[in-house]
C-alpha cells in the first residue's frame, strides 16, 4: 500500500462515500500526516478512469479537519437540543448493551431498528455490522427500498422483473440517439458515465437532456435541453408513445412477441381487453387522445418539441433513453420511471447493441462481496421511507402500509440504530415533523448514533459515539453502479481522538451480551476483509492475492464480458422468458390491476396527476413546484461543514426570471421559501436554465435552525413531505410546492 519517496510515504486508496463514484486516491504523508492527495490522471486505462473529482481531492480537509467528534457523548439535554455530556467507552458500551437488551426483552426484536445511513459505503458497513448482531440476538424490524431508487426499481420489476436492466457503458457508442432523463452524471457521476458521453459527443451522436433544470451534463456536453415541469415526465411519455403509434414507428413485432399490455390483441384472459395501453393513448374510455397538445398543457414542453423528439427517437435507431433518479424521487415516480421504460419497448431498443432498456439499469458482471449478516429471525420488513411511521404508529402499520413478512407490526420502533446516517433528520423528508417525532422519548426510547460530526441527525442522539473516517480506517470498495474493478481503502493515519471504528465497539456490546464470538468468530476487521477478500476469489479467480490488492489500492478487472440486457429474452423469449409472472414485460400488470392497489396506482404506465404537482389546487397558495438535486460539492450531506468547498457551488435557490420579475426578487437577494411544513431562508439565482414555475435548491445542505424554526442552512428537507408514493411506498422528495417572496417584504 505503501511506495516511499525521501520521507513522503505514498498511501494508495479510495473512497467509501455513496457520492456516485469511486476514486483513486493517493494521500502524501509525512511524520503520520496528509500533506497532499493527487489522483489518477485520466487516459490509458482500460475503462473510465477513476480520477478523483473535487470531493475526493478534499478528503482530507472534510475528514480530518475543524469539528470532529471526540469521544463518545451522552445526552443531558431534551433530545435534539444538542447538549451532551462526555464519556468513556466503557460506559458508552455498557449503556448500548443494556438498551438493546431492556428494548428487546421489553417490546420484542422487531421494535429494534437500523436506520439507512449511506456514510460508509464499503463492504464492512457499519450498519450490516449492527445488523449482524441483532439478528443473532433475536433480530430487527428490517427495510427494504432505499432512498435513491424506490420508485424506479419496483416499477423496473414491475415490468421486466429484475432491475438488471443495464448494458455496457460502451454501448452508448452504438446509439444513433441518447436521451439523459432527469440524470446529470456531470455532478452526480454514475461511475464513469461521463467518460462514455464525451466519447459519444466527439462521435456526433445527438444528446437531449431531459431536464427541469439545464443542468451540468447538458452544459458539459452542450447538448440540446428540453425544460419540462418536475412530476409530469409521464404525460410527455404518453404524449411521445402516441406520435410513435400515430406515426407508425413503434416496433410492433417486439411488442407483439415479447410485451403484455400495449394494444388489445395482447392482454392477459380474463381482463377487458380495453385496459390496455393503446386504448387508454387514443382516449377510448375518457375520450382525451394524449397528443402533444395534451400534454403540452400538463409538461409545459410545446407540443412541437414533443412531437419531434418523438420522431427522432423512433428513428434513430437504436437509441439510449437513460433514466437517472431524479425524475422518480417524486410523488407519482413509478410512473415516470414505467413511462421511460414504456418507450424503449415501443422503439423495440431492448435487448440490442447500442439501444438501453431504461429502468434502474443495475448491471454486474462481478460478484459482489458483502458482510455476512445471517438471516434476521425478526422477518418483518418496512418501506424504508415509512420509518418514522413506524415510530409513531408501526403497531398498526400492515401490508397495506407496504409490511412484508405478514400482518401487522408487533411493536413501534423502540430502538433506533443511526450510524454512519443522516437520514435520522437532514436526509428524510419534513424535517420539523421528524423533530417532533423523535424529540417524544416515550416514543423511540433509545437512539444511538455513530458520526463524525455534529450532524444534526447527530444531535438527537441518546448515545453519541466518535467513528473514524476512511483515511483512518480500513475497507473494500465496489464500484457505486457501473464499474469493473474492486477498491481497498487503505488507512493512512492514526485515528483522530478517541475515534473508534464501529466494528471495535460493536465486538464489546457483542461480548457484554454473550455473543461475542459468534459476532467476531474470532476476527478482526482486517481479517473480516481478508476473508470475504478470499471467499470471492474462488468465484473471481483473476483477482491477485490480498496483500497485491491491498498495495495498490484498486485491482482492475481484465475480464469484462460485453454485456447487452435482455439480448436473449428478446431473441428467443420462449426459451428464455422475461423474470415476471407472464414471461413477457409487462406494460399492463395483472398483479397491480388485480390487487390492493388498483384503486390508486394503474395497472399501465399513464400519467397521473400527483399530489403536489402543477395540477394541485394547493398552487393557488403555494404556486411554485420545488426540486432539489445532487449537487458537485458535497456527497449528500457530507462537505457541507467544509467551508472552502462552499465556492464551489454556493448554497442557493434557482429561479426563472419571469418569477423573480413577479415578486420584485432581486438576484443574490435573500429570500424566503415556505410551505405548511416550514421555511428556509436562501439567497436566490435568478437563472433561465430552470424553467418557468419551478424553484430548485440542490439536496445535502445542513440544517441549521433559528429559533423560530426558520432554517438558514438551505436544507430543502425542511419543506419536502412525508407522503409515500402510491406503490413503491417511496420518498416523494422531489415533488413539492412552495411560495417565495423577498425576505424584505417580511421585514427580515
Ligand atoms: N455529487 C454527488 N453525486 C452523487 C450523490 C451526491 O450526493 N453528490 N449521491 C449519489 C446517490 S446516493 C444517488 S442515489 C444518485 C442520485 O442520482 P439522481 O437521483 O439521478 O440525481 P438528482 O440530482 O437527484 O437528479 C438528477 C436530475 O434530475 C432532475 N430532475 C428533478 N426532478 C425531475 C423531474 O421531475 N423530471 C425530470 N426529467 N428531471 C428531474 C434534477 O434537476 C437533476 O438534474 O447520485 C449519486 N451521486
Ligand atoms: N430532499 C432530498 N433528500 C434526499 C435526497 C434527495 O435527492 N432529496 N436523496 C436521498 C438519497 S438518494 C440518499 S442515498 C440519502 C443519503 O442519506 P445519508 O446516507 O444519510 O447521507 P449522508 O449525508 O451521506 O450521511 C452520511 C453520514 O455519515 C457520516 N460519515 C461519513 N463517513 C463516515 C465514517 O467513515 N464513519 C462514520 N461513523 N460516519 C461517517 C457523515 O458525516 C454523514 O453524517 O439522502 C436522501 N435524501
Ligand atoms: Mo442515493
């Protein structure tokens, strides 16, 4: 891991943040500290580089620098309120093992809960190691979605029955078109996404962004932009299937051989044949044929455009319409994930070179390593955005709040596990709300936190224990989506105070409670890593040994086999079926139609109007639609406290001119931006690359309430909602309405 150079010793290593990409980090070090990190330069190596983008080349500064915890902390204070009073781990320890006993003992297992908390990425994450304890004592109320992908990967399932839906990047190179929809890899990366684009630019192919917001990537690649109102991706989906058909483009053979649902020659039995896709299209049954001009007055897209794009599309032969995850963390995004979806199959650009299936697009062509975490004996799970429901009222939550595992909740959630997380408060959504939630210790009873900073998830610890970062400790990496390579991440320095890697804490409540050697069998988190290092080397036998992997810090792959979704279903469907119930994708689904959702979600990817949307009566009081984004400077909400990255992309609100115009807001003013849920004082930009009616401020930012509860921080959590989305039962966090008005008109 090391090379020497005079008495600069060379550590090799990468990053273990969710921030979309993985870099390749070399930390410069003299007498056991970082005096510099460099990178790798792009150019010669076999796939996208891993060079590190300005967080990864800030590392240290963010990590190592102003505000670190110190040692372990316990409350004094009211929760939330932030005072602390300092500890010693053994007391820390002893408290956690005697709550997470009393907890279960008292409420069941099922009322212990690890909260989703992204901060480290690696495989030795801190919460499968708090969820490998738990399960062997007893278990845990578990989770599945996430907050990035809920609506895309079930609608994805829904319809092609597995997520694994992604091509080889190099496939981009083969499109006669690529459409980003609602994706912007200029910021948010999807591994080496952008490498590919540039190479598709220089080649001449044609890129359209799809896009509220003219965002980076369309900026990066001057690409043509298409402005469209946030939640209505579905309506111009419908309105572009419905020139497709009009025009006679769409691959009817495709649909006819391997699709259930499109016209009424291919419906399930049993099912009124005018349930199908194409009749809901030209209107049969609400006599609205969805026409660009139809759509136009929902998307706010011309229906020229609409009808264009269309046209290209379908002409072109294969094309790639790439689905990011921005247009389906909204209140109705399984359907604009179904409508991206919807597309590819009409153009039959599944299952061929240089076309892409859409959907969440996961693609592994590697076994993927992972803590070992024996099956929960607590079986139950829950949506992972319905959590402080679940706090509240998880006794009466069932399948119809979206519980797997069988009836009703045994209890609420007594026990929160937050290590590594922000999703206790900045991260989820309605901030206030989730205060006052966790605020009521009669409710969740014990909340224990790891972090490495005073987070404001942070400050509703009871127990609050001091982590160390990656360049304090060790870890695996795997590639964030696309990637053929596997990462160590080295330690390069002494843990910072009394910082502890979770694993060291966790073998001593392990102990305390009698399971110590079950937990650790024996190991260290080195030799964790070694072993399951060695485990995937029997199915990966061209990986080198540990101490190889370990030195240089990432070990790229030579063996990549080119990889086209759903080449085989497509060419021979009998023999290799699609993974849903019917062998076939499924634009119409028997399992929605005939189950408990049917009375709010369809049964075919048609737009909706959501709750919140441009349609919403609520736009009398509150007019303008609200998005956030993830933005270049931070990973969520990590950099945040790390000022000199702040220049970068300054916390602000983006506005339309003509909406400034309306309000007498000036550029660079302070404004105001409220709803019911709260309010978040941010200078604005006033900016023509977003469009008319929409607001946006980029996600992450720390909450930093005044005493009114007016947040300066520009944390737009304060004013996102809890209200699942109809299906997935996932975070709407994108979907909002707001009003803005110039802090002066308040006297502020
Ligand atoms: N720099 C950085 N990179 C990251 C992360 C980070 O925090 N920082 N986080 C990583 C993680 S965990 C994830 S899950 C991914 C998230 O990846 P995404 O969810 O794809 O990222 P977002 O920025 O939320 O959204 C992408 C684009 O969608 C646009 N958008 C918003 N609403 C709509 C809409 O209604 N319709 C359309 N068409 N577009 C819309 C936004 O303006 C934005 O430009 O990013 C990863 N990469
Ligand atoms: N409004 C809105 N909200 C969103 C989103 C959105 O687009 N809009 N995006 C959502 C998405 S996609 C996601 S994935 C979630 C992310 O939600 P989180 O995973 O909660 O996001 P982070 O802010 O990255 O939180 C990581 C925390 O871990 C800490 N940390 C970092 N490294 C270490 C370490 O080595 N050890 C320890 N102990 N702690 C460490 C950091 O200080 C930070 O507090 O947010 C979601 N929230
Ligand atoms: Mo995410």
């Amino acid at each position: 891991m090391a090379g020497m150079g005079a008495d600069i010793q060379v550590v090799h290593t990468t990053g273990r943040n969710n921030c979309g990409g993985r870099c390749v980090i070399h930390a410069h070090v003299r007498d056991g500290r970082i005096e510099s990190l460099s990178t790798e330069t792009p150019g010669g190596q076999a796939g996208a580089p891993l060079t590190a983008c300005v967080r990864g080349m800030h590392y240290h500064k963010t990590f190592l620098g102003e505000g670190r915890l110190r040692w372990p902390l316990k409350r004094v204070g009211r929760r939330g309120e932030g005072r602390f009073q300092r500890i010693g781990w053994e007391e820390a320890v002893d408290e956690v093992a005697r709550q997470w006993i009393r907890i279960r003992d008292k409420y069941g297992p099922g009322s212990r809960y690890v909260n989703y908390g992204t901060g480290m990425d690696g495989v030795l994450s801190a919460n499968r190691m708090a969820k490998r304890l738990l399960s062997l004592d007893g278990g845990f109320l578990g989770y599945y979605n996430s907050y990035s992908t809920a609506c895309i990967s079930q609608a994805t399932r829904l319809m092609y029955g597995t997520c694994q839906t992604g091509s080889s990047l190099s496939e981009w190179l083969n499109a006669g078109m690529i459409l980003l929809w609602g994706h912007n890899p200029a910021e948010t990366k999807f591994d080496g996404s952008m490498h590919y684009l540039r190479q598709a630019k220089e080649k001449g192919i044609p890129i359209v962004v799809i896009d509220p917001r003219r965002n980076d990537t369309a900026a990066a690649l001057d690409a043509e932009w298409i402005g469209i109102r946030p939640a209505t991706d579905s309506a111009l989906a419908d309105a572009m299937a419905y020139v497709i058909v009009k025009e006679g483009l769409q691959d009817q053979e495709f649909l006819d051989r391997c699709c259930l649902g499109f016209d009424k020659a291919h419906m399930p039995a049993g099912v009124d044949p005018s349930e199908c896709y194409l009749s809901y299209l030209q209107g049969e049954k609400d006599g609205i044929p969805k026409t660009p001009l139809w759509a136009e007055r929902i998307t706010g897209i011309e229906a020229k455009a609409i009808e264009g794009l269309a046209v290209r599309y379908a002409c072109a032969k294969p094309a790639a319409l790439i689905q990011g995850y921005g247009a389906q963390r909204h209140a109705y995004g399984e359907q604009s994930a179904r409508g991206g979806i919807l597309l590819a199959c009409l153009t039959g650009n599944v299952g061929v070179k240089g076309g892409w299936a859409s959907g969440t697009a996961d693609l592994s062509v590697h076994r993927q390593p992972s803590f070992p975490v024996p099956d929960n004996p607590y079986q139950k799970r829950i949506p992972v955005f319905l959590w402080t429901e679940a706090v509240l009222r998880g006794h009466e939550m069932t399948a119809a709040d979206g519980v797997e595992g069988g009836g009703r909740l045994d209890s609420d959630i007594k026990m929160i596990v937050n290590l590594a997380g922000n999703t206790l408060i900045n991260q989820h959504s309605d901030i206030n709300r989730t205060a006052r939630i966790l605020e009521d210790t009669s409710k969740c009873e014990f909340i224990l936190c790891s972090d490495l900073f005073m987070t404001s998830s942070a400050k509703f610890a009871d127990i609050l224990l001091p982590g160390v970062s990656m360049l304090e400790s060790e870890n695996m990496t795997v590639p964030w989506k696309y990637g053929d390579f596997l990462g160590f991440n080295n330690q390069v320095v002494a843990p910072l105070y009394e910082g502890r890697f979770e694993y060291s804490w966790l073998v001593e409540v392990a102990e305390k409670i009698g399971l110590g050697q079950e937990f650790s069998q024996g190991r260290t988190a080195s030799q964790w890593l070694e072993a399951i290092y060695e485990d995937l080397r029997i199915s990966e036998p061209e990986l080198p040994d540990f101490k190889t992997l370990k030195e240089a810090g990432i070990y790229r792959y030579r063996n990549n086999p080119a990889v086209v979704a759903f080449e085989k279903q497509r060419q021979n469907p009998e023999s290799y079926p699609f993974p849903t119930p019917s062998g076939k994708v499924e634009i119409f689904s028997e399992t929605v139609f005939r189950g408990r959702f049917a009375e709010y979600f369809p049964a075919i990817p048609r737009y909706v109007d959501p709750p919140e949307g441009p349609k919403d009566p609520l736009v009398k009081r509150y007019p303008l639609q609200l998005i956030g984004w993830h933005t270049k400077r931070r990973c969520h909400s990590i950099h945040d406290n790390n000022l000199e990255m702040h220049s970068i992309d300054p916390q602000c609100l983006w506005m339309h001119p003509d909406d400034a115009r309306e309000r007498g807001i000036r550029d660079g003013e302070t404004v105001l931006a409220w709803n019911s849920r709260g309010r978040v004082r941010i200078p604005v930009k006033i900016t023509d690359r977003i469009v008319r009616g929409v607001v946006g401020m980029a996600q992450g930012a720390w909450y930093r309430p005044d005493k009114d509860k007016t947040d300066l921080g520009g944390s737009i959590n304060v004013l996102t909602s809890q209200r699942p989305t109809p299906y997935a039962r996932g975070n709407p966090q994108h979907t909002n309405l707001v009003q803005v008005s110039s802090c002066k008109s308040f006297g502020l």
